[in-house]
C-alpha cells in the first residue's frame, strides 16, 4: 500500500484544507508518488499543502503523477515542496504543473 495508500485515504478527505506531510525517508517510488498525487486532486478544499518528500525515489512518471495531481488542486494557495535529491528534469515536471494554479500565492520550493 505505502504512499499509493495514503493517497487511496486522503482522496475520501474532500473537506480537508490543511496538510502537512513529512514522508521523508520513506522509500516512495514513482508508483506511490502518482497514487499519493491521484489522492491529492480529489482534496479540491485543499489551501494550504507542506509536502516534504525528500530522499525518496520518485522518478519522472511520479514526479508528472504528482504534479499532475497538485495541479487539481483548484483552491491550493500556500505549496511548500521539499523535492530535493530528484533530477533537475523532473522538478521541472512538478514545478510547471503546479504553477498553472491560479490561486497559489505562496509556492515556496525546497530543492
């Protein structure tokens, strides 16, 4: 299950506005960082994200996936991504999805 899992849960938290997500370490890979960004585009109250997905290995496909789910996201204004040890390729990925936001204001990056 892992990150595809969490994912799975927090698609079903469609009032949620807040979260933060300290999955560092953890292993992830680019299955589970595509699950865990399906999940997030179901939270369309989200606003404020803190996701901190640094020394994991999730790949371009997870990378797009995640990006790809945050740019659902409709009603995200404050993004703070830990993405650090991923290739410059695919920050690209995450970051050009997730600027197509109109309401971020706030999108701090840690790479």
């Amino acid at each position: 299950m892992g990150a595809s899992g969490l994912g799975s849960g927090l698609a079903n938290c469609i009032n949620l506005s807040n979260l933060t997500l300290n999955l560092y370490e953890n292993q992830i890979g680019s299955m589970g960082a595509s699950g865990l960004g399906s999940g997030l585009a179901n939270c369309i109250n989200l606003s404020n994200l803190t996701l901190d997905l640094y020394e994991n290995q999730i790949g371009a496909m997870g990378a797009s996936g995640l990006g790809s789910g945050l740019a659902n996201c409709i009603n995200l204004s404050n993004l703070t991504l830990d993405l650090r040890q991923i290739n410059k390729s695919q920050k690209f990925k995450v970051i050009s999805k997730c600027l197509k936001s109109k309401r971020l204001v706030v999108f701090k990056k840690l790479f």
